[in-house]
C-alpha cells in the first residue's frame, strides 16, 4: 500500500511539473502575416470572373489610400476587381490580429461622401454553409451604389463589427493572445446589380478563398 501510495505521489508530482512546463513555456514565435502573403493566398479567380491587375502591381487592381494604411495598421489590404467581360465586382480583403483594424464600414462610406439610405442584413449560401453579411444602399452626387460586407474570427462568420469584437473578446478570455479576423467588403460595379448577383457572387468567392488560402480567407 505504501508503495502505492508513492507511485501515486510521484506521478501527480511528474504531471504537475509537465502541466507547469506547457503553461509557463514560451509560446512559439508566431511569422507575421503580410500583405504580400495574402495578395498569394487570395484567389484570382472565381468562378468564370477574373482578376483584373494593375500597372503597379500585378497582384492587385488599385492600392487602398495610405491613410487607411496608418489607420488600421493590418496585415494587409488586397483590392481586386474580378470581371466576367460584362459584370465587375470590387473586392476589399483586410486582415489583422489588431482589434483596431475592424472599425465600422459606414463611417468610410459616409466620409467619401455616401448617404446610407437603407441597411439590411441577410445571408449568402456558401459550401461552408450560410454566412451572415450586411448590405448596404447608399446615394451620392455620381448615383446610388450598393455593398456588402461581413467578417470572418473567432468562431466563425459576423454581419457586423460589434459581433467580431465579440467573438474576439471571447478568443482572448480562453487563452489567445492576437486572435485573427478578416473584413470582406464587394461593390459590384456595373448597372442593374441585385442582391441576388452579389449573393451568388459571395458564395464563389467564399469557395475560391477557401480554397486557395487553405481554409483561411
């Protein structure tokens, strides 16, 4: 029996040492992400659209204004415009492990001079299932335009900011110190667009993103 006994000790004492190893143990160094990173893991195509480079740079149609850059502070923000030969949709990608970087979207389209006239929120039909998103009908001096954003995080797919900082918050409570998120915004850019082309769109793009970044994007 008092062998037994400690036996017993001294496994306890061998698994308390082990459980204070992994927990007091550095964490290995994490590789930043970077926008070059993810201008590789983006598709550049989905579905029968293609993306359309630019002079500049071949990985992306435009580069977002560097305000925004030294606002958010993101990994990077990838900006593709994907075409069919007849149909153009806008595509914004930001990613970060900065809170910071997810702010409202509203507060840009307004500042470049939209009026939100109408929100909503809906869902698309992904091969993941379905993914919640806000659509968005803004009025501006050069016309009515409409958009759609959503965020991917801890846990999942969110319509809106305040529930990825939700999802965030929780990701930290159990353990993460930089948990990840990404901002997916689309403007289609043509006529006579519905919300039923950008839903159709979204769930091509979900797929190739899927895809090609190995289930990040």
């Amino acid at each position: 029996m008092e062998g037994l006994t400690k036996r017993g000790l001294a496994l306890f004492a061998s698994l308390a040492i082990a459980g204070a190893y992994v927990h007091l143990a550095p964490l290995p160094a994490r590789r930043p992400k970077t926008e070059r990173w993810m201008e590789q893991k983006l598709p550049t195509q989905i579905g029968d659209y293609r993306f359309a480079p630019s002079k500049d740079n071949p990985a992306q149609s435009y580069r977002m204004d560097q305000s925004t850059y030294d606002t958010l502070k993101p990994f990077g923000i990838v900006c593709r415009d994907y075409t069919d030969g007849k149909k153009t949709f806008d595509v914004v990608v930001i990613a970060s492990d900065n809170r910071a970087s997810f702010h409202d979207p509203r507060v840009c389209f307004t500042a470049q001079g939209f009026t939100i006239n109408q929100e909503t929120r809906a869902s698309f039909q992904s091969p993941i299932g379905n993914i919640p998103y806000t659509a968005v009908d803004m009025g501006s001096s050069d016309g009515d335009m409409s958009a759609m954003y959503f965020y991917k995080g801890p846990g999942g797919y969110y319509a809106d900011t305040q529930h990825l900082k939700f999802g965030l918050f929780l990701d930290n409570l159990r353990g993460a110190t930089k948990p990840e998120g990404v901002f997916y915004r689309i403007i289609p850019d043509y006529k006579g667009a519905t919300a039923a082309d950008l839903q159709a769109f979204a769930g091509q793009m979900k797929a190739a993103c899927t895809a090609s970044s190995g289930g990040y994007f």
